[in-house]
C-alpha cells in the first residue's frame, strides 16, 4: 500500500523581492517540499499589491498589479485564491518571504509594530494553529505568525530593529543564522532567516531544505 505524500500549503505574497514574494525563497521551498517526498498547492490573496517597484532601479511605477495574478507566474499558473483555503485540507502551512510579506500580506513595512495583518492571511493562520498542525515561515514572514499567535517563538535573524518589534507583539524572538530553524514546539511554529541576513541562494537552498524537514517531523 503506497503512503499518502504529505500536503502543504504554500501562500505567496506576489512575484519579485521589493513588492511581492521572495522568488528564490519561494522556488525553493516548493523543491525541499517535493525532494523530501511531500506534495504543495500554492496560494495567493487576490488583493492589489501595495505598489509596483521596477526591481532594477527600485522605482515605484505608476501601474497596478494583482497579487493573486502576479504570484501565478511562480505557480506556472496553477494557484489558487487564499479564500479557497481549508486547513483541513493541508497537512501544513508555510510562508516564503519578500516585501510583499510586509506590504501585501500585512503592514509591517509601513507600520512597524503597529502593523495590521491581512484578514484573509490571518484566518489561514489561525485556522491552521488551531488544528494543531504546523505553520512555518522564512525571511520576514514570522512577523505574521508574532502578530497573529500570541506568545509566539520566532526569527528573523538577527535584526534588531525588527526582532524588538516582534518582541512588542509579545513574542519571543530567536537569534539564528543560515540554515538554522527556530522551532516553537508549543505552538508548532516553524521559522527560518533567509534573506533577512547576507545570504547566497546555497544559503537560501539550506534554510529552505531545514525548515520543511522539521514541519515533515510534525505531521
């Protein structure tokens, strides 16, 4: 009898680092989730983006774009609207990075500690929690699991200006580096730096490949 793959949800927020999802973050999440034998569905909230940046001069541009649509180009079109999604359905949940986290997804970007999260990204999480499967997040994707779960522990890295406003959520925030996963067993939260340190795309390949092997632990 063949074991069923494990599923995860995976939530983008866009397409490209300075308005949207981190695009070697979220590659390379969705290859540890295949290589360590598991299967994903990708979503996105279909939401105008904050703005447009032209990722070559970091301009903002006087256009407007979809998240839902502009993250389907890392889908290769198959995604769904986060409004469709049931924990139920997901064995797991995971968050890849990038501006769009903190524009799109919530207001981290503009309103620091005072920041609102999405409705339809906190109903996710919050239903997920609830369930008691695991969530995880990488880059400055754990500021979304700091505002929504309570008493949280996550990371970022070690940036200080951005760890002492998860800690004002009334989170516990992690010191880490490349590769490492902070893991909050109580609240089964998963969470990995990325790019919110120096980092290459091995190092992103790394921190990616660790935390879906500790989620898979969990499930």
């Amino acid at each position: 009898m063949t074991k069923e793959k494990k599923k995860f949800a995976v939530v983008i927020a866009g397409c490209g680092v300075y308005d949207g999802a981190e695009i070697h973050e979220a590659t390379m999440a969705l290859y540890a989730i295949v290589q360590q034998g598991a299967t994903y569905q990708i979503f996105a909230p279909n939401i105008d983006q904050h703005h447009v940046i032209n990722h070559i001069t970091g301009e903002e541009m006087n256009e407007k774009r979809n998240v839902l649509v502009e993250a389907a180009r890392i889908a290769r079109g198959k995604i769904l609207p986060l409004s469709d999604f049931k924990a139920s359905d997901y064995d797991a949940l995971i968050f890849p990075g990038g501006f769009g986290v903190a524009k799109n997804l919530c207001t981290f970007a503009f309103d620091g500690a005072n920041c609102k999260v999405n409705p339809e990204v906190e109903r996710v999480i919050t239903e997920t929690h609830r369930a008691k499967k695991p969530v995880g997040a990488l880059c400055i994707s754990p500021v979304l699991l700091a505002k929504v779960i309570k008493g949280s522990v996550v990371t970022i890295g070690h940036d200080k200006t951005t760890s002492e406003a998860i800690e004002s959520f009334g989170a516990k925030h992690k010191t880490t580096t490349h590769g490492e996963v902070a893991v909050d067993n109580e609240n089964l939260l998963f969470t990995t730096p990325c790019y919110m340190l120096d980092a290459t795309i091995v190092d992103i390949a790394n921190g990616a490949m660790a935390i879906v092997k500790e989620m898979l632990k969990n499930v």
